[in-house]
C-alpha cells in the first residue's frame, strides 16, 4: 500500500510569524495535534500540541508574544507520496515521530499521514476486525 492511499490531502498550513496562540486556537477548530508551518512549496517546520506545551506552557513564556517560529520543531522528517507504508511507517519508529509531511517529486507538499491514520488502515484491513465487526453487524449488536 502506498503512503498516498491514505494521507490526509486537505491541510492548513500557519505562518511562521503567526503566534503560539493563534496556533493554538487552530490546532483547537481543526482538532489535530500539530500544523505544518510555511506553505506547500516552502515547509519551514511543524508545530505540534507537544512543542506548545513544553517550550511555551512549561517555560511561562506569553503565548500572545511568542511566535510560531521561537518554538516549532525545525528537524523534519517526510516520506514521498510513491512511499509505501511500510517506509513511512519505518521512518517514524527511527526518528520517534508520529506524523510525517508527505511531498510529491518536486519536494512540495502534497498531504500529511499520522501514525493514527495508519493504524487505523492497518486495523480495518485486518482480517480479524473485518470478521469480529461483521458477525456484530449481524447479530444485530451496537458498537
């Protein structure tokens, strides 16, 4: 299976120069835990619930001062879209992280796959959930 079969393809990105509380509030309204920071073509970092959480919180420094690009996450790490699961999935374990930006040949930004996109995949798929979901469908049992 291919990383482009089931990476999210609708994502906001946020201005560097935005600040930690506007972030905040979108991370809020979107409800995910972390936003790409720049544009498609020019991804500057990724600001994640955890990087607001422990360099702005933790630190009791102002969150309407701060800036997105004073605490986001500048190491990236990404998987092409002609990726196969198992690759991002490898890239993730090596590097601790649980989200990847997926870019296409040109290096732009094309989607976004979370650890819990893929474990949801991984699960639907098997054979086991798809047989225990059914005979509930069946009998007539809520889930």
């Amino acid at each position: 299976m291919l990383v482009s079969e089931i990476m999210s393809k609708t994502l906001e990105f946020i201005s560097p120069d935005a600040t930690v509380q506007e972030a905040a509030t979108l991370l809020g309204e979107l409800d995910v835990g972390a936003l790409p920071v720049g544009s498609p073509e020019d991804l500057q970092g990724i600001l994640t619930d955890r990087d607001i959480l422990f360099r702005v919180v933790a630190e009791g420094a102002d969150n309407v001062r701060t800036r997105v690009r004073d605490v986001m996450s500048t190491t990236l790490f990404s998987c092409r879209d002609t990726d196969t699961l198992a690759t991002a999935m490898d890239i993730m374990g090596s590097y601790h992280v649980r989200r990847l930006p997926v870019l296409d040949e040109s290096g732009r930004v094309v989607g976004w796959v979370a650890l819990s996109d893929i474990s949801r995949r991984l699960l639907l798929d098997s054979g086991a959930v798809r047989d225990a979901l059914g005979e509930l469908s069946a009998s007539g049992q809520e889930v």
